[in-house]
C-alpha cells in the first residue's frame, strides 16, 4: 500500500458534526430499535441505527395485508406502528444506546404540534440525531402530506428544527414534484442533513379477489427496483444543496452502496436487504474497506466522484477528499 497513513482505510464520517464510526447505518423501519437482530448480526459495528417511525402516541398501524413482494422490490403498508415516544424513551431507548452506533430516532406525526412535542422529548431523552420523516405514503394525516411541497415542509421543519438542539435530518419522499426546491427549502429552515428516498407510493392488486391488495390501497415500494432511480436523486441534489445526504434505496451490496458513496452520499442506509440477508450491512461495512485498500483511498469520502462538496470532513466543516491528502 505505500505510504499508506495508520489506520488506514478511514471509513469514518461527520454527518451534522456528528462522527459515524462508518457510513452504513441501519434504515427506519428495517431494524426496529437494534435488539431484534443482536442475535443474527453485531450491531456495533454498524455506523448508526435509524429507529422504527416514532410518533407522539401510539399507533396500531394499519390493518389488513401489510407485505407484499413485487418482482425486485417489496411493498409495505405497515402504518407507522410503534409504542409511543414516551414508551420508547422508557423502554427501548437505554438499550439502544448500549448497543454502541449513533442513535438517529425518526420522527412521524399527524400535525405540527405532534411532531414538535415529539422532538421535545426525544431531545431531552438525548438521542444522537433526528431523522424528520415527511414523506411517509401509507398513513392517511400527515406523513408525505408535509412532504411534497416546499412550503409545507418548511411549516414542519422550522418548529422542529427549535425544538431539537441536536443535529436534524429530514427524510426526503421521491414523490415530490420538485425534490429539489423540498430539499432546499428544508435546508434553509434548519436541515443538517437530508436521507432519501423514502418508498415510493405503490400498489398491488389481488387479481383472484378482484380488490386491491391494501387495505389503504396505496404502499410504499422499496428495494432494488427503485435503487436507479434512487440514485439519480442522490446526484442530482448533491449538486443542489451543501448539506450531507445519507442514500436511501435498494441498497442491498457493497456495490451498490459504493455507487452512492461515488454519487456524493456523505453515507447510506439499508433496509429491505436485512430481511433477507440480515448480515448484508456487515458485509458492505467489510467490502467498502476493501475497496478502499484495493484502490489505495485513505478515507471513505475520497470515494465521491464529484468532488462539490456537502460530506464533512473527518475533523468537522465542509468538505470532498479524494486520494492522499499532503
């Protein structure tokens, strides 16, 4: 490796200040709150650990068929089921921040003032990060209803924003008719980071009972069919907002991560690849150290190919490393 630098390759990233001991973190609504796969998988090595949708209240979620798979992808109407904040906080959350990664709790609501008494609280309980979810498709209040028009989101973002002291993310819908003024409006009222895509809204028709599949009939789409599309969306923004974008989307490979890495994605999150491969985040953690060594990269970031900006460098502020540095 030559003049490789200790501890060479540096998977490390700051998102938001806060550093990622690697870019892999556990998607919302994949891994539950981290205990559920401490028996398949070391959960602390993973970078950080997204929650399950938390809402203020508790939520049953929806009823009737909530899976269904679709050739490369798998359609979801879950419905944002979870125990509460305040039973999350008591129950949950001690334990997952025993695990070890950065703990990012991500949070949903039918109004604003849901959303702000929420992000009180998990502010004071002390979690590491807040990933905003307004883009929610298969829940009826709220949801992806904040998430598609800019001034919407705004109206969430700004109390959110006053109310959360530490880093806040916003998880960006794919269904927004102009992803690019959503993503930027949510900058300018206090986003430190941005993570898309959610699903996309779907659906499914059971074609021997004549009805849709949902009982909403709407879901969200999710893995591998959508991870082109995905990444498009990672590039493009990259070139429009100076905050870090964590890639969201079919991620299931060390290839396929490296191909948001190289699209300016400060970091990635998987989630539908852990249900059938519970060890794949591991695996991608390895592969990307790999590659790095192979291709003789010091740091992960020296991965982006475009080289605008928006990852933070490993001692803070704002920055895109590529090959050996001095």
């Amino acid at each position: 490796m030559g003049n490789a630098p200790p501890g060479f390759p540096d998977l490390s990233v700051r998102i938001g200040g806060i550093k990622f001991k690697n870019p892999v973190i556990a998607a919302s609504g994949t891994f539950g709150y981290g205990q559920e796969y401490g028996e398949l998988l070391d959960c602390g090595r993973l970078g950080g650990i997204c929650t399950k949708g938390l809402t203020l209240h508790p939520r049953a979620g929806n009823t009737g068929r909530r899976l269904w798979e679709t050739p490369a992808g798998l359609l979801n109407a879950i419905g944002l089921e979870n125990p509460g904040i305040p039973v999350f906080i008591e129950r949950e959350l001690p334990a997952l921040r025993a695990l070890g990664p950065v703990v990012i709790a991500n949070l949903a609501g039918s109004t604003v003032e849901e959303y702000v008494e929420g992000a009180r609280l998990l502010d004071a309980a002390g979690v590491d990060m807040l990933e905003l979810n307004i883009s929610c498709p298969n829940v009826r209040a709220g949801g992806m209803a904040f998430g598609l028009d800019p001034e919407a989101a705004a109206g969430v973002v700004r109390p959110v924003r006053r109310a959360f002291r530490k880093p806040l993310m916003v998880k960006l819908s794919p269904n927004a008719p102009d992803l690019k003024g959503l993503a930027q409006s949510c900058v300018d009222h206090g986003a430190d980071a941005l993570s898309l895509v959610n699903t996309f809204k779907a659906m499914a028709i059971d074609i021997e009972a004549r009805k849709p599949v949902f009982d909403r009939v709407s879901a969200g789409l999710s893995g591998p069919a959508i991870r082109p599309i995905a990444l498009s969306m990672v590039w493009e923004l990259r070139e429009a907002v100076e905050v870090p974008l964590v890639g969201i989307g079919g991620i299931a490979a060390t290839e396929d991560a490296l191909e948001f890495l190289m699209a300016g994605a400060s970091a990635v999150a998987v989630g539908s690849a852990t249900f059938a491969h519970p060890p794949a985040m591991i695996e991608i953690i390895d592969g990307i150290a790999a590659y790095l060594v192979r291709h003789t990269i010091p740091h992960v970031s020296g991965l982006d190919i475009r080289g605008t900006g928006g990852a933070e460098a490993p001692g803070g502020g704002v920055a895109a490393l590529s090959g050996f540095a001095g």
